[in-house]
C-alpha cells in the first residue's frame, strides 16, 4: 500500500479543485488604504486562489473598484461607495456634497449598485439618503445597505420597487430576517461578517428553515473592510464551502454562487 500514496497525493488536489464549489463573493471592499498592502494583481490571485468567479466590489473612493476592475473586468462586479475616506461612513448621510460626488462618478462609469453604505433608523429619511435612493431608482441601481430592518423599511417606504441587498442581513435574528424576506421582494442578503448562521460546518436550525424558504435570496461575503481582511478572503471561501455542504446541494449552489451571479451578474449586464 505505502507505495501508491505518492500517487494518490498527486491526485488529490485535482480532485478537490473539480468538487470546489464556486463562490460569487457579494461583499469585497478595495479602499485606498488596501492598494498598496495588496495591489491589483496580488489582489486578483487572491480571489481567484479562493475559487471566486465573481466579486461585488466597493472601495473609498472608487478609484479601488476602478483598479481593480481594470485588471480583471471579468470577475469584477463594481458597485459605488457614497465614501471618499474611510470615516465618511459616520458623516455621509449629513454631507450633502456625497450627492455630486456620486452624480459625478455616474457620468463617468459603469455599477450595478450603489454601496455599500451604513445607515440606521431614521437617518435614511434624511435628505442626503433619499436623495441616494432616488439616483439609484433613476440609474436602475440596487442599494447595497449595511443597515437595521428598519431602515431597510424606510428605503422601500421611499421606493417600493427599490432593489436592496441588504449588507450582513442587517445583523438581525433569522425571525426578523425572516419576516423582512417574506415583506419585500426585491430584497437579498449577503451573509459577510458575521457567523451565527453556522457552527463550524452544522447550519444553524433557524437560519436553515430560512435558507430553505428563500434559496434565491443569500450570498455570501467576505467583508474586506480593513486591508489585512484580504487574507482572509481564500479562507472564508472554504469555509463557505464547508458549512453550505449542510445544505440540500441546489440550495448551497444558489448562496454559493447562483445568485450572485444572476441577482448581480444579471443586472450589471443589463446596464446601458
Ligand atoms: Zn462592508
């Protein structure tokens, strides 16, 4: 026996490669800070090391996502950050001068959605929010939202056939998320940051009934947020991998990769 082992360990990478389940990562942040830690090109292996066929990418500013998109247009799904700086993320909802910068960049290039962005309660009532809202309704764009169910209410108040994909699932218990999926249509989540939904490669009993009432509605997410979260992104794809095994084998394609790519792949194709 001990003589066949060189050979099966040759085979076995090919193997693993063939049953690796492709990942759509809908939560990847490339700000200004990120660049020079991970350029593009390190940045592009990373991705594609972690078997990820597509990224929803953001970055503060957008020159990030430009670069990135840049050096792999194929892979690159690029959304609009209302941020500037990093800690923009406290301000923009009071700064009314977000609403040229992100009329500005418009002109110039091409998203499937405006994000992500953090917004709590009331604050999207705001003017600066609602005017977010109402660029995104008339650039047919989707709100990558890093907020709680209740301003996720306030947006579909503002614009019922807004199309939301709703950052972390708002950190809200699966009843609420839930109830929340069942409400409004045209509402997705990914599932970045956070890790109640799983224990070690065990789904949670909650999040599951939620997975299987709403295949078509999760992605999953890395959440790149700070420069040293870029090597966490092959990682994090494993263990996606792991706990989505859990699941029925249509269901874990679908969060997976599926609807990343017809949620977002779809709509960034049908841009003008
Ligand atoms: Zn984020």
């Amino acid at each position: 026996m001990p003589r066949f082992w060189p050979i099966l360990m040759l085979l076995a990478p090919a193997v693993a490669a063939a049953a690796e389940l492709p990942i759509v990562d809908a939560h990847i942040h490339y700000s200004h800070d990120a660049w020079s830690v991970v350029p593009p090109k390190d940045a592009v292996a990373i991705l594609k090391k972690a078997g990820v066929k597509r990224a929803l990418v953001s970055s503060s500013d957008d020159e990030g996502t430009q670069k990135l998109l840049a050096e792999a247009p194929d892979l690159v799904i690029p959304e609009l950050r209302p941020y500037r700086r990093r800690g923009d993320q406290g301000s923009w909802m009071r700064d009314d001068s977000v609403i040229a910068y992100l009329e500005e960049r418009l002109a110039k290039s091409r998203y499937v959605a405006i994000g992500e962005f953090h917004l709590s309660g009331a604050d999207a009532d705001l003017p600066v929010p609602r005017k977010t809202v109402a660029l995104a309704r008339q650039h047919r764009l989707m709100l990558h939202a890093h907020s709680d169910a209740d301003a996720v209410e306030r947006i579909f108040r503002q614009d019922p056939d807004a199309r939301i994909l709703w950052a972390h699932a708002g950190f809200e218990s699966p009843a609420r998320v839930r109830e929340m999926l069942r409400k409004y249509k045209t509402l997705w989540a990914d599932l970045a940051f956070r890790t109640d939904y799983a224990s070690g490669n065990k789904v949670a009993p909650a999040w599951r009934e939620v997975f299987l009432e709403f295949p078509d509605r999760f992605m999953v997410g890395t959440d790149t947020y700070t420069p040293d979260r870029w090597s966490f992104v092959v990682e994090h794809a494993a263990k996606a991998r792991g706990w989505l095994a859990d699941l029925p084998p249509d269901v874990a394609e679908r969060i997976a990769w599926k609807n990343g790519e017809t949620v977002l792949g779809g709509a960034y194709a049908a841009r003008p």
